[in-house]
C-alpha cells in the first residue's frame, strides 16, 4: 500500500515523509528526479508550447520544496527560450531548507541544447546567482557556442549527433559534484533521460484541464518507445488528492535500456 502525499501549508516534504535520502541506481551517476505538471490528457503545455501556469499554489510549494534537495536543476533550451525561467530556489524559505541539508543558496542551472541553439538572451542569463552549465554535442555550430561562452560558467560537449546523457551526467557529478540532480522538462528532454533508463524518481501534478492538439508537448516526447516492451515502467510510492489536483510519485523500475 502507497503513503500519501501530503503537502499542508507550511508543512515540508520531510516532515510529512520523515528523512528523505535518494540514492541512484547507477554508480558515479547522480539520482535524477522528474517533476511535471501535466493535463488530465497528459499535455505539460498547450499546442503554442508556451508555458502558462495551470497548477495550484500547492503544485508551486512541490516544485520549490524539490528544488531544495538538488544539487541541480536541468531544463531543455526551448523551455527556457519561451519562458522566463531563472531555475532560482523561489525565496527566502527555501533558502533556510537548503541551508539545512548543507547545500548551498541556489542549485547548479543546467541548461540542454543539443544544437547550442538557445537564445543568448534567455531570461535565465540575466541573472548569475548560481553557476549555468550548457550540455551540449561535438556538432554545435561553433559560433552559436562561442556566442555562449561568455554566458555560462561552463560547456560541456558530450556525444556527436546527440546528446550522451549518461557521459554528462558522470561529468556532472565528478567535476561539479552533482549527486542530486533534478529535471524540469520539457517533453524531448525527458523522454532522452527515460530511453536511457537514468531516471531514478517521477513526480507528477496532474491538473483538472484538458488542453488536447496532436501538436500540444507531452511529459516524454522525441523517439518514445516503439513497442510495449521498451515502455519503462514505474512503481507508485506516493499519492494525494488535495483540491482537484492528483499529486503522484513514482520510483522508476529498473530495465534493459533502450538504443
């Protein structure tokens, strides 16, 4: 039988849960934990691919409270190109949390760009609280990065064509100490970490809204798997209702990963 999640205001996930001490799966590798907030019909955005906020006050505390156990938080560049995400630590509150788990005010950035691609002007780069970090490939066009460079604290090129995902990670945690890193998106994004089996934790708002449109991104796009068997399977370990939201945790089960 699952606990259910409960998040009271002011209450902390720790609090509700007891210590929470993730731990991943992989060897030199750091645990990495999703979390979205998708429609009923599974969309995390309308067809625009603009983000509007449809989660409740509860769903912002959630995704605050989990950026305070990361080390860092990872976002896809057209995410942060369309939104004016900063990937802060939401407050002086959430400050205090992580002070007392011995990390520091604000987590590492990680912005993933395969192309180097992203907007030199993206909101997160207006604002250096904390070090950005560029995944990127050996084939970026070398002005779009050299046009980069000046902007974040380092630029990590892993894999030609692609992205290698597990290479990143492994240099994550060896060279800037990642041991807790968490992923926010987007779709295509997601679905890379989910075919390469490195997602260890699901967390899912699921919001009472359906935005439908085939062209609407969902929680894991890109490649996707091609048959039932590559599907990666999760385990529920959480759950709640509070208002007409579902707030959902899933540990991911360990598979063959796929090509």
């Amino acid at each position: 039988m699952t606990r259910p999640l409960v998040l009271k205001p002011g209450s902390t996930l720790e609090s509700e849960w007891g210590p929470i001490r993730p731990r991943s799966s992989r060897p030199g590798l750091p645990f990495v934990f999703l979390n979205a907030a998708m429609s009923a019909d599974g969309k995390i955005a309308p067809a625009s691919r603009r983000f509007e906020p449809f989660g409740s006050s509860t769903d912002t505390r959630l995704l605050y409270q989990l950026r305070t156990f990361a080390d860092a938080v990872m976002c896809g560049a057209r995410t942060l190109d369309l939104n004016a995400v900063k990937l802060g630590n939401g407050g002086r509150v959430y400050d205090r949390m992580r002070e007392r788990r011995g990390l520091s005010a604000h987590p590492i950035r990680i912005v993933v760009s395969g192309r180097a691609s992203i907007d030199p002007k993206a909101e997160i780069f207006k604002h250096r609280f904390s070090p950005i970090i560029l995944l990127t490939t050996k084939c970026a066009d070398e002005r779009r990065v050299k046009r980069l460079q000046p902007l974040v604290d380092d630029i990590l090129a892993v894999g030609r064509k692609e992205i290698d995902f597990e290479d990143a990670l492994r240099q994550l945690r060896s060279k800037w100490g990642v041991r807790r890193l968490l992923c926010e998106g987007g779709g295509e994004l997601n679905d890379a970490l989910f075919r390469r089996g490195l997602v260890d934790e699901v967390y899912l708002t699921v919001a009472p809204i359906v935005f439908g449109g085939r062209e609407a991104p969902t929680l894991a796009d890109g490649t996707g798997a091609l048959r039932l068997a590559a599907a990666t399977q999760l385990k529920l370990k959480r759950h709640c209702r509070i208002g007409a939201e579902l707030f959902l945790i899933y540990r991911v089960l360990r598979k063959a990963v796929r090509k």
